[in-house]
C-alpha cells in the first residue's frame, strides 16, 4: 500500500478555500505539509492495482477511512 498527496490548494491560500470547505484538509507527506487529499493503492508483486481510495489529507496511512 502507498499514498500520494493531492494538492488542492497553495497552503497560503487555504484560508479562501470554498470549493472544497470540509471535504480537504491539512496533511503532511515526505515532501512536506499539502491541503487537499491522499489517493491510496494497493499493488500486487506483479504491479497489478487491486483496489484505490481516495481519504481527506490528515488521514493516518496505517489506518484509512474511505471518502470517495
């Protein structure tokens, strides 16, 4: 399983957010703090997708909670 960040907005730009009030949130990747969403997939060895999620950003990766 891995995660990646979608970025919805610049993060000085969040406090204008209307679009995607309540749904987006803050969250913290490898590459530093993003708002917007994490897509989650999980592989098989032979790099094959088995199943997708979409979760708000400040969701833990351990233990997802589905929004989409």
């Amino acid at each position: 399983m891995d995660s990646t960040p979608i970025k919805v907005y610049h993060n000085k730009r969040i406090h204008s957010n209307k679009v995607f009030k309540g749904l987006a949130q803050r969250g913290k990747s490898t590459m530093g703090w993003f708002f917007g969403f994490k897509l989650h997939l999980v592989c098989n060895e032979k790099g094959e997708l088995l199943n997708s999620s979409l979760t708000k950003g400040n969701v833990n990766d351990r233990n997802p909670h589905v929004i989409i």
